[in-house]
C-alpha cells in the first residue's frame, strides 16, 4: 500500500487586471516564487524565479557567485503571512535563522507589475545586508531566442541604446556538465549621484512573439544583470549594492528598510515593451492642472546666451519669444557675479548686483509685460565654497565622508535629510515666487558626489539614497505648496532622467549637446527613457542655419516638448515665420502628445546613422512620423501604410510614393527634417 500524498503546502496567487495576468506561488516549503506573467493572451513571458534575494555581511551565495541570485538566505525564506486586493499583492517571508522579513508588495498593471520590498530585522542581532535586488525574474525564453536592448547615456551622448543577440553575451560555458550555477553575465550599474550619467536603469530581452522590460526607479545607486538559470535567463534589478555603490545597510533588531522600486512589462516585441514602458511611467505620474497645460518654454541658455544673461542682451529674446508664441520664458542663471570662478559662488539665490540694470525684478516685469510667464535656473543642492550659505548652515546639511567635506569643482552638496539644508530652499523658493511670481523652475545637478555621504552613519551609497529620496519629498511639498509652479528636472543636461525624480517634475532637458545635426539622434532616441510630454528636446535657430539646418533641429524640438532656444531677433523674416510655425504645431498637438506611445520604424537611432525616424502612435489610430535626413537622398519604406500627409514641412524635395505593399517615402540629402501623419491599412481599405 503505498504512502498517502503530502498535504499541498503551497498556495497559487493569480492576479488580474483587464488582459494581464500575475501568477505567484507562496508556500511553506520553498522561498515564494512568480511562476507567470501573461500579456494579451501571448503565452508567459517568465516561468518560475523565487522572489526574493537576500545577501548579507555573513550570508551570500548558496553556491560560489558574482551575480545577485541564489542567496543561502533567500532559499530560506517561507512565507509568513498573504494579503490580497483585487490586482495588489503582499507576500511576507521570513528566515528562521536569522528572523528578517521581507515583505514584497505587488501591484499589477496594464502592461507587467511594479514591485518593492519591505525587510524588517525580526532577530536579535543587527543584520548586515549587502544586497536586496528588487526585481528578480526569469524569461520563459532560452538566451538564443532574444536580444538585449540597452542605453548608454553620457554628457552631449544620451540615448545611444543598441540592439544585439543575447546568446554570444551570455554563451552556454557547461555550467550543468559540473553541477554549478552560471557565475556572471552581461549588465549595467550606475556610478555616483548622476543615475543616468552613464547607463540607463532600463532594459529589454527582445524574442519572437513575448518580450520583457524593466525599468529601476532610483535615483542613487542601481544595478541590473542577466545570467542562466536552469532554463531562461534570469534579470536582477535594484540596488544600491554593496559592492557597486558602497550600500551596505545595517539594520537594527526591529528596524526595516524599503527598497527602490522596479517595473516588469510584457510584450510582442521592442516596440511593444517601451509602448508598455510609456504607459508604465504615466501611471507613476499625478499631473496637476499647471502639467496638463504643456506650455512651451524658452530657455535663453542653449547655443544662446550660455548663463550669462543680462538685462540688454534679454530684451530682444524676450520680445522674440513672444512673437514666436512661447509662453514661458526662462532665464537661465543670473545668479552669477563677473568673477571668473563664478560657480564657487552660487547657493544663496539672490541675483548678482552687476547683472541686471534694474535688478531682477526689472527683467521679470520686462517678461510679464510680453505676455509670458516667467522661469529661473536654480541648482539647489549646490553651495559653493565662497558662499555665504557655507558658513550659515551647520556641518551636518552638507555631504562628508569619514567627517570631511564632499566637494567637486568648488562647491558643497546639501544633505535634504538635514531640516536646515530643507529650510534654506524652502525660503529660497518661496521668496522667488512671493516676490517676482516665478512660475517655472529649472531644476540643474552639475555636481558629482561620488558614491554619496557617511553623515548619520549611514553607508555612503544608503546615505546618497536617503537624500535622493529627501529630494523627491522636498520638490512634491514644493508643488503642493505653488500649485502653479512648473519644475524641470535637469542634470547636467540629462545625467539624472530617472523615473523616481520623474514620476513628481514636470519636463526633463535631453541633453545639453550644442550640435544640432548629433541632437537629432538624442531626440529620436528620447522616448525609449522619458515620457514623450517630459522630453525637453531643444531647438536652438541661428541666423547662420540654411533651411534644411533649420528644418532639422525644429523636427527635433517638435518630435517631444518643444524646448526653444536661439537667438530668434536675429533671424530672417522666413525663418521666424519657421518657428513661429513650429510652435503652433506643437501647441496643436500637445494633447495627443500626452496620449502617444513610440514607436521607431527604422529601429533604435545609432548614433552615426544617416536616416533616423521616431513615431508616435496616436489615440485616433493615426501616426506621426519624423524623419531626419542627415545623409545622403535615401527612400524610407513604410509597408502596410495606405498614405501619408507632410503636417510640417522639411527644405528638401520630400514625397511619398504609393506601392502594392505600402508607402515608400522619398528622403532628400541632409541635413533636413519633415513630420508626417500616416494611415495605416486596415482589412476595410
């Protein structure tokens, strides 16, 4: 007679919203696990990964590893306690040795999930923990079944993001042949405080028919890596770690912690994932009525006045300005004195006496009697080492590290944990809009504090993360404060584009590249990392621009937000009417901007590419299409579109040409720019 079966001791979780389902498995056995993710009926794009790993100072692989999966603690884990709400899910673990729980909180959406971790020390020692990746799954896919998209991000060179196949980044080595788990494979990590200095906390494994995205949403330390699982390819996501960005966290008995959090999508393939991505990072976002409006801004600083603005050299933009249609105008700087070191300067946000003939407040009124709202430049956490603001502020509303001052290029970075550093900028920012009624802000981040501070005897990457997310608190009380109040998050261009930072500012500048034909490639790429009504991308005209030069970087302002710079009182009578056109044209679509998904017909811009495309897909159905030529003549093949209509004209020769399988688009030689709006074709045509 054979032994009666073992009570089932685990339990399923299935969570559903519209077309996306969840399914979880937590049991008293075995660490939880999600075992599926489903999207549009497509088969699971993840098969069975435990949810939690969990490294420490004494515990860290079950079995010899550089990546972040097989914790010896992780595999101890069994759930504790399961809460259900509709599509949200809480999971509570614990390890019996050492007493931490981690409690994973869920929550589906329309595309994937979004994930966190609490982990509270249950034991009666201090828990050192070295990593808690927040995201851990596994594809349903083998290695040769996908490709790995990817961005890299530097200074004048965002969004450079290539495609490649998997399987030679991650080769089968004979792993199972000895018993072993893979030990490494490719990934990406972050360096200091620039989040997006570098690399971006974004990806995608790319397969026929099921694709998966992710998307850390930090902005301090992170990382993401892949490695062979026993089938599939595992992705760890989170941070900050201990051994990339010094985030080692010691938890007392009875302290918790919360990780960043992390976003999963499934979809058809890469368009669909960053689709998915985009609608992802709306639903972080709760737009006031002042986001809603989209007003375009000018900024006198791009290939313009270059920080150095002053009450003669403004007059002439500001009447421009105006005349093309903006309705912001943003003066960027004008804190900085005549001295050659200005920016060891800066910190106390009062307006430099020799630049302004009638001080600031005279070039505020100059913008309001032009019809515009008036923006300012700050970058709050900066004090320079000649500021006042040094000496006014306690040692401890700075960065340091091992009781030394952090300080890059002359100047101090302000700890927004500390109430003083917080009480400063409030003042600051409250006394810019009482007296001048400033109503846009932009935000800048032009120093680089290494891997954080020690103040508070943190670790410095947990230190960089809890004055990342002081920052965030701080521009949320902000805007609830001055609901009128617009803030553009900037970062040297755009070193600090991440979607913590993102989900609570208004716009985000794409770059600080000067070069209008190289700008083409990080405005196509935008909307693979921000959203398509936060993406700042410049248009800066100049007298010195031939037509199709003006063409091109108007396409590439107009292929996001509009963002003008330039001097504009300089240009020909056709070239003001150009921009003047622009504008409209961005204010005509500035709805369906907020609505559109991207899409890239000729693939990710590579950064030399000659022809370079970007679409949005837009909610009637309908598709705008831009298209920069920076080469020679070329036809652009567009099949399954039934015709296309030229909605903002190029210098050039541009025509679309209809065949049996679609459209072919005839492309002159660059530089030059159009933008279109295709028709698809549908069974009825």
């Amino acid at each position: 007679m054979s032994a009666p079966a073992a009570p089932n001791r685990s339990r399923d979780i299935v969570l559903a919203s519209g077309g996306v389902s969840l399914t979880l498995e937590a049991g008293l056995d075995a660490p939880a696990s999600l075992v599926s993710l489903r999207v549009a009926g497509a088969p699971s794009a993840l098969r069975r990964q435990p949810l939690v790993e969990l490294f420490t100072a004494t515990e860290r692989h079950a079995r010899m590893s550089l990546g972040y999966v097989g914790s010896a603690l992780g595999e101890r884990l069994r759930t504790v306690s399961v809460e259900q709400d509709g599509a949200n899910a809480s999971i509570a673990q614990r390890d019996a040795t050492t007493g931490a729980v981690v409690t994973t909180r869920i929550a589906l959406g329309d595309d994937g999930f979004r994930i966190v971790h609490d982990i509270l020390n249950d034991g009666q020692r201090p828990l050192v923990v070295f990593a808690l990746p927040t995201l851990t799954v596994r594809t349903a896919a083998e290695p040769a079944e996908l490709a790995l998209v990817s961005g890299r991000s530097e200074w004048l060179g965002e969004g450079r993001w290539s495609e490649q196949p998997l399987a030679p980044l991650l080769p089968e080595l004979g792993f199972a042949t000895v018993a072993q788990p893979d030990r490494t494979g490719p990934g990406q990590s972050s360096s200091g405080g620039w989040s997006t200095g570098s690399v971006y906390p974004l990806g995608a494994l790319v397969g026929a028919g099921t694709s998966v995205g992710w998307q850390i949403e930090s902005s301090a330390g992170w990382q993401w890596s892949l490695s062979r699982g026993d089938g599939g390819v595992v992705l760890s996501a989170g941070g900050p770690t201990e051994r990339e960005h010094h985030g080692e966290l010691v938890l007392a008995p009875g302290q918790t912690f919360t990780t960043v959090t992390a976003a999963c999508v499934a979809a058809a393939d890469r368009d669909g994932v960053f689709a998915a991505l985009t609608r992802h990072r709306r639903r972080l976002r709760a737009p006031r009525a002042a986001d809603a409006a989209l007003p375009v801004v000018y900024n006198d600083y791009m290939n313009t006045l270059m920080g150095q603005p002053t009450t003669e050299a403004l007059r002439p933009l500001i009447a421009a300005a105006a005349e093309a249609g903006a309705e912001v105008f943003c003066i960027d700087a004008g804190w900085f004195t005549d001295s050659v070191d200005y920016w060891s300067e800066v910190g106390a946000w009062q307006d430099a006496p020799t630049r302004f003939r009638e001080g600031l407040a005279g070039v505020i009124a100059d913008i309001r009697a032009a019809g515009l709202q008036p923006g300012l430049w700050l970058e709050p956490e900066s004090v320079g080492l000649d500021s006042p603001v040094v000496d006014a502020l306690p040692e401890a509303a700075f960065f340091s590290r091992h009781g030394a001052a952090v300080v890059e290029q002359r100047r101090r970075h302000l700890d927004l944990r500390h109430p003083a550093a917080r009480r400063h900028l409030d003042d600051t920012v409250d006394r810019l809009v009482a007296e001048h009624g400033i109503r846009f802000l932009k935000i800048d981040y032009n120093i680089e504090p290494g891997s954080g501070t020690d103040a508070g005897g943190l670790a410095a990457g947990q230190g960089l993360l809890a004055h990342t997310r002081a920052l965030r608190e701080w521009l949320v009380d902000v805007q609830r404060r001055h609901p009128d109040l617009l803030v553009e998050n900037c970062a040297s261009g755009a070193m600090r584009s991440d979607y913590h930072l993102l989900a609570v500012t208004h716009l985000q500048s794409t770059s600080d590249q000067q070069d209008a034909t190289r700008y083409a490639a990080i405005a196509a790429s935008a909307p693979a990392s921000v959203l398509p009504e936060q993406a700042g991308n410049w248009a800066y005209p100049s007298a010195g621009m031939d037509d199709g030069e003006l063409a091109l970087t108007l396409v590439s302002g107009l292929s996001g937000r509009l963002y003008l710079a330039g001097f504009l009182d300089s240009l020909t009578g056709h070239a003001r009417e150009r921009v003047a056109e622009a504008v409209r044209f961005a204010k005509e679509h500035r709805a369906t901007l907020a609505e559109s998904v991207p899409f890239w017909p000729t693939g990710l811009p590579r950064w030399d590419d000659d022809l370079l495309t970007l679409g949005r897909r837009l909610p009637d159905g309908d598709e705008l299409l831009f298209v920069w030529s920076r080469g020679p003549a070329t036809a652009l093949a567009l099949p399954g579109v039934r015709d296309a209509e030229r909605v903002f004209d190029g210098a050039g020769a541009w025509s679309a040409l209809s065949g049996p399988d679609g459209l072919s688009i005839e492309v002159p030689a660059g530089p030059d720019a159009a933008v279109f709006r295709i028709h698809r074709t549908t069974g009825s045509d």
